[in-house]
C-alpha cells in the first residue's frame, strides 16, 4: 500500500485505518508506546534491526497521522521523546481484537503443524 493511500479521504475505513500502520514496524511502535513515552534510542534498542533511518521515517509518519506526539526538551544534548496521542490510543484500542484474532490464527497454525 502506498503512502498517498494515508492522505486519500475517498477510501474505505478499513483501507484508511490499515494505511497508517502499513510497514514492517509501525504496529510494534504502536505497542511499545502503549505503555508510555520513549526516546527513540529505547525504541531502537527494544526493536532489533529497525534503523535509525527506518524509525525517524516511522515516527515522522506517525506524527503525521495524528497518532504520535514529539516533544523535545530544551536540554543539551536535546532529549526527544515520543508518545502515544489520544487519537493513538484509539487506534491501539481498535486494533486489540485484530490482535486477540491475529493469536487465534498462530495457535491454530501451531495446532495444524503438530498434528502433522
């Protein structure tokens, strides 16, 4: 899905909502920031492989969407930290039973794989 899909108003609600959290890291962001703010080196650290470059884009896009928020603290070195906004934390709320869904699925693939 590309990024425009985001911004599009003449989409379905499904095609809107997905076009926030499309990529490969943005619903594990999601989820760490549900349990409050983090700097972006927590965030790194607690996601392997996900690049500097990748997360900024990531949280830019975000922040974009309305579902975080950056605060930087006029501090040296300057401390930037990011949170989860109110409309955020609906979408994490909305997306709790596509999750609840998404472990059915893997606990019926393990079930199927042992059997076999």
């Amino acid at each position: 899905m590309t990024r425009s899909r985001a911004l599009d108003p003449d989409v379905c609600g499904v095609t809107a909502a997905i076009a926030v959290i499309d990529g490969k890291w943005k619903t594990a962001l999601l989820w760490l920031l549900e349990s409050g703010p983090h700097r972006p080196g927590e965030l790194r650290r607690q996601l392997p492989g996900l690049s500097e470059k990748v997360l900024t884009q990531a949280l830019r896009e975000m922040e974009t969407d309305g579902l975080v928020h950056r605060e930087v603290h006029d501090v040296l070195p300057l401390k930037t930290v990011y949170s989860l906004t109110t409309f955020g934390r609906e979408l994490s709320e909305a997306l709790a039973p596509l999750s609840d869904w998404g472990h059915r699925r893997l606990d019926k693939l393990r079930e199927t794989r042992s059997a076999s």
